[in-house]
C-alpha cells in the first residue's frame, strides 16, 4: 500500500449546539471527539459503527462540508481545518462525496446532463459540446449510456441512480471520495455491482476513498484497513485482515459476532451480545464510553478514559483489556 498521507487529521473534533434566544449555550453535542488518523493515497478507508456513533459528521468535516470545532486537517501537506470560501474551492475541487440515498442527491427535476454538469459549471469553463462529450465518457465509465443524460432520475432504477451520482462525483477529477453508505439504500443484488464499480475505478484513477457502512458484511472485500467507531471516537484501527481475523476491541469483536455466517459449521467466537442503546452523545459515559455496555468492564474503564495505542503492525485500539494483555 501506497505510504504517502493524502489525510492527516489530529484531535479532530465537531460539536453542535444549540442556544435560547439571548443566545446562551443550552447544550453541545459532541459528534466527533477527537478523532486523529491517516488517510494514505490510493487506499481505502472503511469506517463502521452503529447509527448514530458520528460516521458520517467525520466525514463530511473531513472534506470541510462542516467547519471543525478543533484539531486540524492535513490535505496533501496543506492544512484546510480554517479555510473558508474560496480558499476551499480548489480542495472542495480534489474531494467530492457519494451520497447515502441516491433518491434524494438527485434533483428530480433535472435530467442526469444538469445533475452531472452542475460540479463542472462550478470549477471548469467548458462549451456545451466538450461538457456533454466528458458526461457521455462518464457515463460509459459507470456503466450507463451516453442516451442517459437525456433522461430523468425517476427513469433510473436505485443502482443506475447511484452510478450517477458516482459519475458526478468524479466529473470534476476528484483525489478523494467521501463513499457515506453509499450501499445501504439498495437492493443486496446490487450492493456488490456498486462496490465492484468503485474498485474498478479507483484502480483505473489511483482514488482514496473515507467508504462509510454501519456494519463490517461489505466492508472486509473493500477496504484495505477498518476504523470502528463508537460515540465519536475511535475504538480501533487496522488493517483490514486484522480487524477482522484478530479483533482488540470488546466492541468490534461483538459487531463481528452480530454478522450472519453463512456456513453453519463455522463457529465464532465470543457469544457476547451487544445489549442496550448509544448512549447519548448529550451525555457522554465517563471513562472508556463503551463501558456501560461492555461485557469485560472493570473499574479502571469507568473512571479512565483508555488511549488509542498500537498493539500489532498499524493495528491500533483504545482498550484497558488490551493495555493488560500486552503487559503479560
């Protein structure tokens, strides 16, 4: 794997708040809370967690559609954590995001010609004729027919919308994607054919994707390392192999255990079950965040909060339990 950072975020955090009229904090949210990682070019990044564990608020403050709260984002060398306006034109050029739902990304009102020529209106100057012959090359790349930009997203099944709105996303020849579950609205059929797209093109296009999913079914076939998230934080990070044949965290290990296994004679290790809700990002647990629901609790996890440390080769966890057994 290629070693050169494309992403270099330290502590990254974004909170949300909400205020009264006077304009007195009521409360804040932490949605990401101190987040630090490398994105490296040309990989995959796949990022899981339950709904509601800051997935995607990451990501989008990763490629500044949210302004950070703290810490700092390294694009390509270049820190963009407090660029604003045209500063972040050029960059918002270089990462462009595919979207969950590919019913609403696009404008039914507009026919696939508009959807994909509205980025390049915004960062190239192109007469009608070059512009329609790069949209008719993108779709062919996608797997559509140049016709297709005549058409209306309504005539398009959910897996033909979603290569559109893949084709938008590289219209405007972007270094880095923002994949935000971009498979979990569709059919299971069709979740491999957008996968097996996407890898096509990064391999054809040397592109670094942040792929998003809330479970890990998909994730191993297409990332080349996992970080699982919980409450706005970072449980652990590895390898894509790793994470899955030799989980560190209490909480991957159960996420892993939650997967159907299609082979019945195959017996998984474990048996935890992961019981109760996200707690609150209102309320954030003291200590290890995952305590409250992790079978393996001990007191230390209640009061100290656990650091993100290297256990094996790139494979990092925040766990106490971890922290134990290297010791032995």
């Amino acid at each position: 794997m290629n070693q050169t950072v494309l992403l270099d975020v330290k502590d990254l955090r974004k909170e949300f708040t909400a205020a009264n009229f006077f304009g007195t904090v009521k409360r804040s949210v932490k949605a990401v809370d101190g987040v630090t990682l490398r994105i490296f070019k040309g990989e995959t990044l796949g990022l899981v967690g339950e709904s509601g564990c800051g997935k995607s608020t990451l990501g989008r403050t990763l490629v500044r559609m949210y302004a950070p709260t703290g810490g700092t984002i390294l694009f390509d060398g270049q820190d963009i954590t407090r660029l604003k306006g045209k500063e972040l034109r050029p960059f918002h050029r270089r990462m462009q995001v595919i979207f969950q739902d590919p019913y609403s990304s696009l404008d039914p009102h507009k026919r696939v010609r508009e959807s994909i020529a509205e980025p390049l209106s915004v960062f190239e100057k192109a007469g009608t004729k070059e512009t329609d012959e790069k949209i008719a090359d993108l779709l062919r790349r996608v797997g559509l027919q140049p016709d297709d930009m005549d058409k209306y997203p309504y005539e398009f099944s959910g897996g033909q919308r979603q290569r559109i709105g893949i084709a938008r996303a590289l219209s405007v020849n972007a270094e880095f994607i923002l994949c935000d579950e971009p498979i979990s609205a569709l059919d299971v059929s069709i979740q491999a054919q957008v996968v097996n797209l996407l890898e096509e093109l990064q391999d054809e296009l040397g592109l670094t994707y942040l792929f998003i999913a809330h479970d890990l079914s998909m994730v191993r076939h297409i990332s080349d390392r996992i970080g699982v998230m919980y409450l706005g934080k970072i449980l652990e990070l590895g390898p894509s192999d790793a994470v899955y044949d030799e989980p560190l965290h209490p909480y991957t290990r159960i996420l892993l255990s939650s997967i159907p296994e299609p082979d019945p004679d195959v017996q998984k290790d474990g048996g935890a079950v992961l019981t109760g809700e996200v707690p609150s990002p209102l309320n954030v647990p003291s200590g290890c965040r995952f305590h409250p629901r992790c079978p393996y609790a001990e007191e230390i996890c209640r009061t100290t909060e656990p650091e993100l440390l290297q256990y094996g080769d790139g494979h990092f966890a925040a766990c106490h339990a971890c922290g134990k057994k290297k010791d032995r």
